[in-house]
C-alpha cells in the first residue's frame, strides 16, 4: 500500500478564525486526510504575540514570530491576519513558491485582488477565498463551480451582519438608528468603530467579489455604487413596514442594458426595500443570505452565518481541502474566469423600483397633478396610498403619500423627485429609497 502524502499547511493568524481552524486541523486530522488524500500537517502558526491567550488550547511549538520562514516552506498557507500588509506580501511569496494559499481577508481582496489573482494563475496555483463573503456560506464556489454551466443574471446578498441585526431591531422594536447600533455594540455584532460595517464598505468589497466571480469579469472596490445604512430613520423603517415592505442592505449585481444599449453590470450597495414575502425579507438578526437569478437554474437562495470564529473556519477548511486535493492529484489551480469583459454601469444607468414618500397639502386635485408630473417624466407609478394626518393642536389637515414606481433609471428618478419639490402643494419629500423583488 502507498504511503498517503503529507501535506505542510502554514497558518497566518490565530485569533477568531485562525484559532477554530487549528483546532479542526488538529481535532479532525484523520477524517480531513481521509477526505483529502493526504495528511494536512499544521507546520506552524505566525502570530504578532506568542505568549498571548488564544481561545483555543494548542501546542505551544508551532506558534513564530517569523511568518516569512514558515510561508517559504508550506504547500499550503492559511492567511488570516487581517489587513493589507503583511497579509499581501506573504500571500504573494507564498503563491511565487507555488503553494495554494486560503484566504477570508475581503479587505484585502478588494483592495488588490487582481495582483493576486494574477500571480496564482502565474503560478498555477490555487487561491481560494469563500470566508471572505458571507463567512460559512458556501456561496463562491456554487457561483464558480456548480452555476459554470448557466448564466447569471442578477445577485442580491445581505452579505453584511451588523447592518443587517441592526435593520431588524429598528424593524421589530422600532428604534431609531443610533439605538440599534448601540445594542448591536454591546452585543458583540458591532465593532467601536462601526464605520465599514454601516458605511457599507465592508458589502461593497463582498459585491465586487459576488460580481467578478458572477459575471466572469474583475470589477474592483471603484466599480461598486456604495450607500451605508447611517440616514435610515426610524419613520422610513416604519413606513416601509406600513406599506408591506422591510428594509435590508443589499448588495446588488445585476446585467443591464446601458443607454448606449450595450449591456452591462451594475454593482451597488444600499438600502433597499424588500416586499416582506421575499425570501431576503426573512433572513432575520446577524444571519446573511445570497440570492441568485440565474438564466436555467431560475431562483436560488444561500442562507447561514455570516461571521463568527467557527462557521468562517468551516469555510476555510472547505477551501483548504480543496486546494489540496488538487495538489494530491495534480493539474493547474483555477482562480477564477475572466472572460466576460463586461463593463460596469455607472448608478445612473441602474433601473428599480423606487419608494417615495411626500408630504403633501390635503387638497382637492394634488394626487392628479403629482400622477402627471410623474408620467411628465416617463416614471409609471405601481402603487400610489395617502393617509390623512390632523395636528391635534393647530388642527391643521395634511396629507402623506407614499407611491412606489415600476421599473425606472436613477436620472429619470432624480430629475422627477427634483421636479415634485417644485410643486406648490408638496410640503417635503420624506424619503426616496430603491425597492426590489416587487
Ligand atoms: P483576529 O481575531 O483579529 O486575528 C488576527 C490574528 O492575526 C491574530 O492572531 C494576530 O496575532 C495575527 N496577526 C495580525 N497581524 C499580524 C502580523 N502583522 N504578524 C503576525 N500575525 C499577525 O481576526 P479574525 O476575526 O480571526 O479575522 C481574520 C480574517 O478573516 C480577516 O481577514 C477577516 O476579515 C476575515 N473574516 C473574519 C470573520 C469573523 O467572523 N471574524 C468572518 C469572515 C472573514 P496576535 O494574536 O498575536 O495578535
């Protein structure tokens, strides 16, 4: 009988992630050689600190200062430090030196991802990264690998689990931004600074990496269309319950035709109305969940958690045995396709559903004149509802009107919420937020 293979595997980092994965390395050795073809050794694990507490009990001898050293002599390798540098250094020597390497630095990725991919392919080697979006799903390689045959057409991820626990709270209990933030701090799901979370960067570098994987195209962190969550109020969440919709940030790509009639990606990221019976509408607290339209599988939907030591860890070691086993059998890593060539669209050029909220004058013929301007501006209206408000001290009547839109362009959206601010019976335009799935 042939000896099984035995395969180095360095770890960079041992915090949250990096901590779960060596304790699965070691825990479950004998099944991942098993399933494998070769025994994973865990030659080392580089770390700022040696003698810092881990979360998880692990030989004291594999732990290094020096990453450097441990990365030259691996034939896989594990980065999950976090930020740009080292971690792109290292990764990049240890892809010249032809090891596979296994990421979840979306930061990363984002930042420099063609650099990498390029030197993987250069190597021909494999570089893996499905922790990066929506941490246990198993999301990129379905998109990769099992939808290879099919065509794509549109994604839509709540890929972000801080924004979305805090949708929810202002959704069940109906507080206000900033109150939903705090509980989503004190409760872990929020880091002190929440800016890439809320901002929505952190989704914004997951839908470049949804759509270049989708789309067989490399779109980088400039192509994306990014609005956070921070100008969410209260009364928009409210609202938006009322007329049967849940607000969620979503991370969108989706083939379009541009107006020079040649098709395109749209990549966004912002707070969208969802109607409360769509599947997304459902993914409640931090969980994350992708949706694909694709031309001949139709609708599919990914569900699980998005973060947490653990549930990333399983996606790491998916990669890590994946990668391997192309290495027990031979043959060139694939990173990725990019043959599609498609351009990305600038926001202007997407077309949704819009949810517009006004404050009118409660007179006779306002819904007539705000129905005409609207079609003024080639922007048919789907549902048009008005509640009466009486200020019980003034005893003053007004009107609020809440319309959603079919289908239209971000420029024919814009030129006609400017033009109904310009009516003499409009009060304030209160809100203006993208809806999908109607
Ligand atoms: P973490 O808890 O902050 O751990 C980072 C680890 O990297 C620590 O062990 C740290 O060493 C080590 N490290 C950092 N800088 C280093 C340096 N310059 N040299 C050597 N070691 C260094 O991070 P994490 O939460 O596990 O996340 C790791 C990666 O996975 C990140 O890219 C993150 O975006 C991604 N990810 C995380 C999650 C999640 O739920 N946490 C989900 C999806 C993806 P010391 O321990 O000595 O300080």
């Amino acid at each position: 009988m042939t000896e099984m293979r035995t395969l180095k595997v360095a770890l960079l980092g041992c915090g949250n992630v990096g901590a779960q994965v060596a304790r699965i390395l070691i825990e479950d050795a004998d099944a991942l050689a098993a399933r494998t073809g070769a025994r994973l050794q865990l030659s080392g694990i580089a770390v700022r600190n040696v003698n810092a507490p881990r979360d998880v009990d692990l030989p004291q001898e594999l732990f290094t200062t020096d990453a450097d050293t441990l990365v030259k002599d691996a034939d896989l390798v594990i980065e999950l430090m976090g930020g740009i540098e080292p971690a792109r250094t290292l990764i990049l020597s240890a892809l010249r030196n032809g090891a596979c390497v296994v990421t979840g630095n979306k930061a990363l990725l984002a930042q420099d991802g063609p650099t990498l991919y390029e030197e993987a392919d250069k190597a021909g080697v494999q570089l893996s990264y499905e922790a990066a979006v929506a941490g246990a799903i198993p999301i990129l390689r379905p998109i990769r690998d099992s939808l290879s045959g099919d065509r794509i057409t549109r994604v839509l991820g709540i890929v972000n689990g801080t924004t979305n626990f805090i949708l929810d709270q202002m959704d069940t209990t109906g507080a206000q931004f900033s109150d939903a933030l705090a509980e989503a701090q004190r409760l872990g799901y929020a880091e002190a600074d929440p800016t890439a979370d809320i901002e929505g960067h952190d989704a914004a570098a997951k839908a470049a990496i949804l759509a270049s994987l989708s789309f067989h195209t490399r779109f980088a962190l400039d192509d994306v269309h990014c609005e956070g969550i921070t100008s969410v109020s209260a009364g928009d969440i409210a609202a938006a319950k009322d007329a049967g919709f849940v607000i969620k940030l979503l991370a969108i790509a989706e083939k379009l035709t541009g107006a020079d009639g040649k098709e395109g990606v749209s990549v966004r990221v912002h707070p969208t109305l969802l109607p409360r019976e769509h599947p997304l509408a459902a993914v409640r607290g931090a969980f994350n969940a992708v949706f694909i339209e694709a031309e001949n599988a139709g609708e599919l939907m990914f569900y699980g958690q998005g973060a947490g030591g653990t549930p990333t860890a399983s996606a790491v070691l998916g990669d890590l045995v994946s990668a391997a086993r192309r290495l027990v059998l031979g043959g060139p890593g694939r990173t990725e396709t990019t043959t599609g060539h498609v351009p990305a669209l600038p926001i202007d050029a997407a077309t949704t559903s819009y949810y517009i909220g006004l404050d009118v004058a409660d007179q006779p013929g306002v819904l007539a004149k705000i129905a005409q301007l609207f079609a003024g501006h080639g922007v048919s209206i789907e549902i048009m509802r008005q509640t009466i408000h009486r200020d019980a001290e003034s005893n003053v009547e007004s009107a609020e009107l809440r319309i959603v839109t079919h289908r239209a362009s971000e420029a024919a959206l814009a030129a006609t919420v400017e033009a109904v601010k310009g009516l003499d019976v409009i009060n304030s335009v209160t809100s203006v937020l993208r809806v999908e799935g109607v």
